[in-house]
C-alpha cells in the first residue's frame, strides 16, 4: 500500500510540471498537409504514454494495451469510472471511461448533478485508429492536464475501442500505423450501418448501456476518411435526418460548429470544415456530404441519435495524411467541442428537452385529426455559394523510397491549399416523401421480436392487459426490396414498398403490444406546413469566406 502511495505521489509531482507545457499553443499559422507543432501533445511519465506516442507513431493500441492504459487512469485518479458496454461475440470486453469529477458510477447521479452528459466514441471502424489515440490523449489531459476544468461542467463518457473485435484482426496498412485493424466485427458487419436494425451484439450494447440509460446531450463519434483532395485537417457533420428534431440539429450546424471551427484553427492552427466531397471537377462546382457518402438514412449512429432528439457529431480525418497528425486533428476538434459543450451545456439541455416536450404536445395534440405528418426519405439542396479549401492536382499516392509501401501523400499537398470560391454547398438535408403519423399502433402478440427491437432503441411498448377494439389503418406492402446501401456497407437497406388502407373495427386480445407516439424518444413529429416552411430558412454564409493564411 505504500509503495502505492508513493508511486501516486511521484505521478502528481511529475504530473505539476506537466500542466505548465501547454499541449497546443495559439496558432502563429496554419499547419498544412503533415504539419504538426513541435510538443503539442506535452511531456508526460511513460506509464501515461499511449502506444503512438512510445513507438513514434508506427503502431495503435491493441485491446489490452487499452485496457493496461486505462487501468493505469483509475490508479492514479479518483475521478474514473469503467463500465462494461458490451462483451463481443468472441468475449472481448468493451470498456468505457467516465470522467468526472466528483466522480460518478451510476446514470441517476449524473442526472442530479445537473452537469451536460456526453460520450465520446472512437474505432467503430479500427481501420481508422486516430480516434481512439485521440481520446485515450484527451482522457489523460482531462483528468491530470490543462483540461481538468472540464469537469465543473461536464461528465464524459469515453468509448475509445468501439469494435473490440475488429481491432485485434490486424491487417498491413499503408504508411502509418504499419498494422490495423479491421472494418467490421467478428460477423463481418459495418457497425455504423446496424443504428436502426441493431442486428449487432455491438450497438445493442451502446443503446442499451449508454444511450438509454446515460442519455448524453451530444455524441462524437470520430472516423478517417480515404485519400481526398480537399485541404481540410477534419470535417465535421451533425445529423441529416429530415425527420429528427430541426432545433438539436441546427444548433449543431449553426452555433456549434462556426464556434468551434474558428477555435480550432486559433487554438491548433488547423483548418476544419463540413465532412463533405466534391464532383470531381476542377474547379469543384458541388460541395456536400452527399458526395462522401454520408446520406439522409438514420443507419449512421449519429444520424440516428438525432431521432432522440439530441446533439451528434461525426468528423473524418484524410486518410493520406500521417498517423500522428490524423490523432492531432481529432485531438483538436473533440477538445474544442468539449470547450463549447462545457461553456454552454445548459442551452444544449433545455433546447433537447423542449424538442422533447415539443413531440409529446404535437401528438396529443394533432394525431388523432390526421394532421400531423412526418418525412420518411430526404436528400440535399444547397445553401448557397461557400468558399472551400482544395488541391487542384489529385492525391497521387508515392512509395516510400527504397520499398513497396505506398504511404507518403503527394508532394503538393505538403503546402497550403487553394481557396476556391463560390462552390454550391449542397448540404441542407431536406425531406423528399412524407407519411401520416398515427396517434400509435398496436403490434399482435406473436411480433414480439419488434417489441424487444422496439425497446432497444428506448421506445416505451406497453402490453394490453385486456382486449381492446379499435379502427384506423394498416399498412399493405405491395413490394419489398433488398438493395445494398448506396455504399460500401455489409448491411443491405430493405425497402418496402406499399400504403396505408382503412382497416374496419377489429379487436384486439391481451397481450397485444401498443406503441404511443406521444414519447420523446421518437421522431420528431410536427404539423407539414410548418416543418415545410422551416426547411425554407437562410443561414449566413459570411463566417465562411475567409483570406486563405500561408
């Protein structure tokens, strides 16, 4: 035991110099290409050293060399809880750290602390390691760094190994790190495409023991994207459903980002912006995540955790660029993100909770009339003109010189971007068909899989006690298609194709289930007109024109 006290103690002394070398000073330039500035992640004792940063960036953290760092945070920190978010099908253990401080084991005392929730969430696709270094980094700031603050305001949920699975299948990469893991689980399922089906051990277990039971105002969930052409460190989307809540959504696209954008390139000397592609056409004519695959669809997880009404963020690094710089760029953005949700988390709650009541008061109100409906596809229109940062010549991949490795990004886009102006932004997610919603529905007994599918996304299903008789409609499928995704997902989209008919009186016997949609947790529901004239609004484009900075 004494030993153990001196071995904290020595940490806190070491850890005291630490917090007086800043881990980013404000930006005399912008970083460009493979840039990074000299310590910016600071000096610190070699048990508190992630695996990056002990083998010069060539190699991640396996599954146990996350939980050696990790046991060794709650050794040194009374502000560290672990809780189990699923065990994989091949029994690997998913951890998840809470910081907080004081420290907090349980949802209900987060809730009467009165602080903002978020959970922060790395390696859904372990071919994108950054993420997860990142957040193992910010972690280690947080609770012995220049960030401890944080936790007067905050309570943070870290999953830095989402796929535990698919980390330890280990593949050659291109460049660094020279060995990643896979893009999918053990079944070889794309985790980010499960968010509404939930056919995974994986997303069950995030659902069941930190959506529903933590419920955090705002989700980051970091990623890297392939080689690109844009000059973008990071870019940042927020969810597109057209059905989900417009006010956590807009709030994110229109406060959050602009914010944090501007605090990342003054703090880190980086420039972030939409998580978007081009047409391929030079000059670009189209700027808009449609154009890297991120649709309208909800089988994202952060696309569909804006179904609950809440605040989402997913970010993709360029894949071209070096390891420690894609850590460096997720480093940036989440910090900055947690400053803005620290400095202004009581205006995130009360605009979730007021979509919250929002939803309940459209249903009773307008429901049963017939008046309210909702989107169920959408797409994306422009927003205007926007100016982008670009290379004009492709990222031609070059060999390592002497071998066979193809991991240097080309020479050019070591230097600073073109500034190409009055680009159509095609990134306003609006709704395309559209359904009437029903004051509920009732689901016969022998469906009882949709119920328990149902209550996996927190959705309160209730069971008859007795039986009931009721009219209204029920929906005829004519047609049922199975399609692949519209990308590279192992999960096929199913389509069914068919209307509403008016279903005469019938009864209905005990066990039946019966869904209310007059709760939170469901899409957002609001009267068409009004939702239509929403989607009409302007939004200033002014903050993002900009002299280009050498």
């Amino acid at each position: 035991m004494k030993k153990t006290r001196r071995t904290i103690l020595s940490f806190l002394m070491t850890v005291t110099a630490v917090c007086l070398i800043p881990a980013a000073a404000p930006a005399q330039k912008i970083h460009w290409g493979d840039a990074v500035p000299k310590g910016w992640n600071g000096t610190w004792p070699s048990q508190f050293l992630t695996v990056p940063e002990r083998t010069d960036y060539e190699r991640t953290a396996s599954n146990r060399e996350v939980l050696e760092f990790i046991d060794a945070l709650r050794w040194n920190s009374d502000k560290v809880q672990v809780m189990t978010v699923y065990i994989s099908p091949l029994r690997n253990v998913c951890p998840a750290v809470i910081l907080a401080h004081p420290r907090v084991a349980r949802p209900e005392e987060a809730a009467k602390s009165g602080k903002t929730v978020v959970y922060l969430q790395g390696n859904i696709h372990p071919y994108e390691p950054e993420g997860k270094e990142a957040l193992l980094m910010l972690a280690r700031e947080i609770l012995f760094g220049k960030m401890t603050k944080l936790l007067d305001d905050l309570i943070i949920i870290v999953c830095p190994n989402f796929c535990v699975d698919g980390n330890d299948t280990l593949s050659l990469g291109e460049g660094t790190p020279h060995f990643i893991g896979s893009g999918n689980n053990s079944q070889d399922l794309n985790l980010n495409r499960d968010a509404v089906r939930v056919d995974t051990v994986e997303v069950a277990g995030l659902y069941r023991n930190v959506f529903n039971r933590w419920d955090p105002i705002l989700i980051f969930d970091a990623h890297m994207m392939g080689r690109v052409q844009h000059g973008y460190a990071n870019g940042y989307i927020h969810c597109t459903v057209p059905a989900a809540a417009p006010e956590p959504r807009d709030y994110v696209f229109d406060k959050l980002f602009p914010a944090v954008r501007n605090a990342v390139r003054d703090r880190f000397g980086l420039e972030v912006f939409t998580h978007s592609g081009t047409d391929f056409k030079w000059p670009p004519t189209i700027w808009g995540p449609g154009q890297a695959i991120w649709s309208t669809e909800a089988k994202f997880v952060a696309n569909a955790y804006g179904l609950r009404n809440r605040m989402s963020i997913l970010a993709e690094t360029p894949g071209h660029e070096p390891f420690e710089r894609r850590i460096y760029a997720h480093y940036a953005l989440i910090a900055e993100t947690l400053r803005y949700a620290a400095a202004h988390g009581r205006e995130m709650r009360e605009i979730c909770r007021k979509a919250d009541a929002d939803i309940v008061e459209a249903v009773k109100a307008k429901a049963e009339s017939g008046q309210l409906r909702n989107w169920t596809a959408g797409a994306y229109e422009s927003y205007g003109k926007v100016d982008i940062l670009m290379y004009k010549e492709r990222n031609i991949p070059e060999l390592v010189p002497g071998t066979s490795v193809r991991g240097k990004m080309a020479a050019h886009m070591r230097g600073a971007p073109e500034l190409v102006k009055g680009v159509e932004f095609m990134a306003k997610a609006v709704g395309t068909e559209s359904a009437t919603m029903p004051r509920g529905y009732l689901i016969p007994a022998e469906y009882g899989f949709i119920a328990d599918k149902l209550r996996i996304h927190n959705v309160k299903v209730e069971v008859l006690a007795g039986p009931l008789k009721v009219s209204g409609e029920q929906f005829v499928i004519d047609k049922i298609d199975r399609g692949r995704g519209g990308d590279y997902s192992t999960s096929n989209m199913v389509r069914l194709t068919g209307g509403f008919a008016p279903s005469p009186a019938r009864g209905f016997p005990a066990g039946t289930f019966r869904v209310d949609l007059a709760q939170p947790v469901l899409a957002r529901i609001t009267a068409f007109e009004e939702e239509n004239e929403a989607l009409k609004k302007k939004i200033d484009l002014s903050s993002l024109r900009y002299e280009l900075q050498k």
